[in-house]
C-alpha cells in the first residue's frame, strides 16, 4: 500500500513527510488554484522535495487533444525528474493517454467513477487510473462496488494498469479500498493527519508519562546521567 498527499503546499508536505511515510503527492487544477504563487511554482517546489521513490502525479488543465499532449510535455520537460500526468477520462483523453502512451509518457486516468471507465483507461495504456471514492456514493453509487469490480476486472485480464484512488471523505473508505486490494491511495492532508491520531491513544501516552514522572520524582526520561 502506497500512500500519498493530495495537495500542493510544500510547507505542509515537508511537516506530514517528516513523521509519515509518505509515497508521492499528486495536484489537480482545482487544488493548485487553491495554493501560494503559480501554478508552475508550485508543482516545482514539491517536486523539488521528493526523494527518487516518491512519484508526483500532475494534472492537464487542456481538455482538447492536441493540447493535453503539448501541454503534458511540457510538464515533463519542466520537471527534472519522472511524473505522471493525469489525465481526465473522456474521448480527448482517452485518445491524448493512448498517443503519450506510445511516446513512453506515464499517464494517470482521473475522474473515474464507473468500472467501464476504469477498463477503457487501462486499454488506453494508462499507468494508473484515480477513481473518486466519496464522489462515486455521492452520485448514489456504492464506491466499495465499483471499486472491487475495477480491481477484479484487472486482475481477470491481466491489465498491469494500478488503482490510485481518490477523493476520501474519512478513514473508513481509506480501509474499504485496502480490503479490496487497491495498490495506492492519495489523502488530503487533514486525513491523513486522522491517519495516526486517536484520543484513547493521546491518552494512554499522557497516562504513561504520568505514572512515571509521579513514582520517579519527577523524571520524564529514563538512564540519565
């Protein structure tokens, strides 16, 4: 199981990075139009913080063919080390992840919400597809369905395509996905900070130290000199 940040504060993900082992960051326009300076800043400044075993996944903002292509490249070129680009599934996108594909361009499919979605995007040759967790039983769907039959349909035909899903609203559906067998999985900060806490745990360290401190006259540390 991967694990990785949806976000793109660098700030943030240098602070969660330091206690979490964390596996990649992936943005969308959505999230970068949120962020501190451009676009392009900000992609760089994360990109800049990952080590060689963390991947970064960067989304098209073009939804035209020719120009998600050109676009894609020239996010490759700008980054100096290897990326995925996300691209929305849909007839341009399909055709821009099948035509990058046979440049030996690493494509992610985003916006899944449907199995069928799914298998056409691995067909395309797409690297990952990113279905949307929460958004699917939003739509009155059962995401735990849908994403079993995307993981079962893979592995029937023997599509090396992984599943990255996203969009989580709680820890819950973080689980529901691992039972399934999906490899990564991108949180947005605030669960992935949920991903460690609990407060019987908070407690119980609160407890330890408590007990110490009070039988050995005020120490919090043990063999000091």
């Amino acid at each position: 199981m991967r694990i990785l940040m949806d976000g793109s504060d660098a700030d943030v993900f240098r602070n969660l990075n330091d206690y979490l082992p964390l596996d990649g960051v992936t943005t969308n326009p959505s999230i970068l139009a949120k962020g501190k300076g451009t676009a392009e800043e900000q992609v760089l400044q994360i990109a800049n913080l990952l080590d060689k075993q963390q991947t970064l996944h960067v989304q098209v903002v073009s939804t035209k063919y020719e120009q998600m292509v050109e676009e894609a490249k020239r996010i490759i070129e700008a980054v100096s080390r290897n990326v995925f680009i996300k691209i929305p599934v849909s007839p341009d996108g399909l055709k821009a992840v099948r035509s990058l594909r046979g440049e030996s361009i690493n494509t992610t499919v985003t916006g899944v919400y449907t199995t069928m979605q799914a298998v056409m995007a691995a067909k395309a040759g797409a690297a990952y597809v990113a279905p949307y967790i929460n958004r699917i039983d939003l739509t009155h769907s059962d995401s735990e369905i849908v994403i079993n039959q995307i993981v079962q349909a893979y592995q029937t035909y023997g599509f090396s395509t992984k599943v990255l899903a996203a969009s989580f609203k709680n820890t819950r559906q973080v689980i529901g996905v691992m039972e399934a067998g999906v490899e990564e999985v991108t949180l947005s900060t605030d669960i992935l900070k949920n991903l460690i806490h609990h407060k019987e745990t908070e407690m119980s360290i609160e407890a330890f130290t408590e007990d110490f401190t009070s039988r050995f006259e005020n120490r919090n540390e043990m063999f000091l000199k």
